[in-house]
C-alpha cells in the first residue's frame, strides 16, 4: 500500500509541474508560435531572392502600415510606452515592438540559412521553369 502511495504522489507531483510549466510558457506561446513558423515554416532560400530583387519594399511597408494601425487601434493606457527605462509616445512604442519582431523574422531567416534547421526543414525543390513561359 505504501508503494501505491508513492507511486500516486510522483503522479501527482509530475502533473503539478506540467502546470506549472504551462502556465509560465503560456503568455509566450504567441512568440514562440512567430518563431516556429519563420524558422521552419519559409522557404528562405527562395524568400532571400524575392527579398533581394525588391520585396523588402513591400515588407518594410506592412511594418509601417502595422505600426500605424496599431497605434491607432490599441494606444496605451496612460498614453505612453515604458521602454528600456525610457517613457516614449504610442506611435515610437509600436515602432520599436514591429523592429523587435522584424529583427526576429530576419534571424529565423538567418538560423534557417546557416543550416542549422537543415534537418527540419525539407522544402520540395521545384524544377525551372523554362523562359518562354514568362
């Protein structure tokens, strides 16, 4: 019986620190899922030469779109944001939170480039197309 006891509590014990854990990675689960998918979701072998031949227009953009709808939509509650020691205003705060997820973006990118995702992700290699079909 002594042995069921025991048995029960590390049982016990296991489930409360998978809560525990949980409930710490839980409000990240938004940056972790954004890094999941920049890192082994895109192909950055073929983004890198869109990017190149003039895609990071387009990219940077959506940021500056995102950043003013953003500030619009969602100002915060005292007016301003609190950054690194520093009080800045809505639109600055919302332009340093679109960099830090741009930055991130560009080392998913980065890492996958490296070759240190090689071994998950495994993108079809697609044949050329031929140039009389553009």
């Amino acid at each position: 019986m002594e042995l069921l006891t025991s048995l029960w509590n590390v049982v016990v014990a296991v489930v409360d620190l998978l809560v525990t854990l949980a409930s710490t990675l839980w409000p990240w689960a938004p940056l972790i899922a954004w890094i999941a998918f920049w890192t082994l979701a895109v192909d950055w072998v073929k983004l890198r030469s869109i990017l190149w031949s003039g895609g990071i227009i387009g990219v940077l953009l959506i940021a500056l779109v995102a950043v003013l709808v953003w500030g619009c939509v969602a100002p915060p509650a005292d007016g301003s944001h609190f950054l690194f020691g520093l009080q800045v205003s809505n639109f600055v705060g919302k332009f340093v939170y679109v960099t830090g997820l741009l930055v991130i973006v560009f080392l998913c990118g980065a890492v996958q480039l490296s070759g240190c995702c090689d071994r998950y992700c495994a993108f079809p290699k697609d044949a050329d197309e031929p140039a009389v079909a553009h």
